[in-house]
C-alpha cells in the first residue's frame, strides 16, 4: 500500500493524505492488559480535509444510535 502523507501541525508523526479529517493526540498513558494494551491519548489538534489541498470534500457519516448523520448537521438528545 503506497500511502501519500502530510506534515502533521501539532505531533511529529504524518497524516494520511486525503483522508476525511485528522485528529492529532499525544501519549497519555499504555495500560497493558492480558491480551490489549489500552491507549489513552490527548486530542491537541483536529481537522476536517481540504481538497484544495489534495485531500478528500466528503464528510463522513456518525452513526448515533440508530441514526446516520454528516457533521454538519445539528445533534439534539
């Protein structure tokens, strides 16, 4: 798999280029377990994709509970 990559803004490793969004973290915390290591990050940067800048225009679904939605559309309980 030949992956394309952009410098990352906050963290040192790359993003993925055309991706629908980034989010960048920072190690918190490893809690190794019998058969997983849990991973605890910290969110510091997070970004949605550009296509001007060779990345991807579409938005990606959520699904929340039994429903589909984009970003952008409004969430209430």
């Amino acid at each position: 798999m030949d992956l394309k990559t952009l410098a990352s803004k906050k963290v040192r490793p790359p993003r993925i280029k055309g991706a629908v969004g980034w989010v960048e973290a920072v190690l918190v915390e490893e809690i190794p377990r019998k058969d997983y290591v849990l991973v605890i990050g910290k969110a510091v940067y997070a970004e949605k994709g550009d296509p001007e800048n060779g990345t991807t225009d579409h938005l990606p679904l959520v699904l929340l509970g039994d429903r589909y939605l984009i970003p952008a559309d409004e969430v209430r309980g």
